[in-house]
C-alpha cells in the first residue's frame, strides 16, 4: 500500500515539475519572440466605467473618458504591457468596486 502511494506521489511530482517547466520554456519562448520583433507595440482606445458605492449601498456607475493603452503583440505581458488580444477582448476598464 505504502509502494502504491510513493508512486502515485512521484508521478504528481513529476506532472507538475513538467507543466512548470513547459510554462516556463513558453514564456521565455514567446519573450525571445517578442524582442526579436523589437517590442511590436500598438495603441488601443479603453474605455472607463467608474463604479462608486452610494451610502444605500447601491453601486452607481458613470462613463469617464477613454485613455489610450499601449499593448504588446505576444501571447503573454512583456515589458511592462498587457498582450493585445487581451486589451482587444477587455476595451473597458472598471475602476472602482
């Protein structure tokens, strides 16, 4: 019984010292990628939705003005940047609760 678990437990371990070096190898991949291209930036328009709690804790909301994020072309944030097709799919931003 006791053999039984020692085992399960390697394989575990070793899942998930395998999942934690692919994420890694992707990451580094897709930074090396992103360098390569010379920080592939562009500029998307983000809208702001600001949420405040009134005292009948109700939430209202009032529209703000739209700012402009810089976005980097990869799979996942680089340099300081969100990923562009993340900005994309999220083009408004809450602020607030």
């Amino acid at each position: 019984m006791t053999f039984r678990l020692r085992t399960i437990r390697k394989i575990a371990l070793w899942g998930c010292l395998v999942l934690a070096s692919l994420a890694a190898v992707a990451y580094a991949a897709d930074d090396l990628w992103a360098r390569h291209r010379k920080r592939p930036v562009e500029h998307i328009k983000v809208g702001r939705l600001y949420a405040a709690v009134n005292h009948w804790n109700e939430v209202e909301y009032s529209v703000g003005t739209p700012t402009t994020e810089t976005c980097i072309e990869a799979l996942m944030p680089h340099f300081g940047y969100k990923p562009c097709w993340y900005l994309r799919k999220h083009d408004i931003e809450q602020i607030g609760p």
